[in-house]
C-alpha cells in the first residue's frame, strides 16, 4: 500500500496545480483536472483507511495483554 500511495499522493500535488494553470488558460479542463484530483483525493484517503484497519487487525493478532 505505502507504494500505491506515493503516487497517488504525486498525482494529486500534480493535478491541483495544474489545475490552478489551467484556470486562465481553458476553464473546461481546468473543471476535469479539479474532478481527477477529487478522484485521487478520495482513493488517498480509502487507502489510508484499509492501511488502518490492517494495522489494527495486527495489533489486534499481538495483543498480550492477558499473559
């Protein structure tokens, strides 16, 4: 997962910029770079959410506590 994120996360710094660019120059495509970056927004976060339930399910498998 850490490597499928580093790209999203470049994509996403990429777009965003891009897209403040393409404001002055085409509005249209500047509206469709702004939906991809939502898009890779929102796979950010889901990938940061199934990052965090694998790591609670491994606390969970190394939990001592009752030895």
């Amino acid at each position: 997962m850490g490597k499928l994120k580093q790209p999203f996360l470049l994509l996403t710094i990429v777009s965003q910029i891009l897209g403040l660019i393409m404001l002055f120059i085409n509005v249209k495509i500047a509206i469709l770079i702004y939906v991809i970056y939502a898009v890779l927004f929102i796979l950010i976060f889901i990938i940061l959410i199934m990052e965090r339930k694998k790591e609670k399910e491994e606390e969970k498998r190394n939990d001592y506590r009752n030895y």
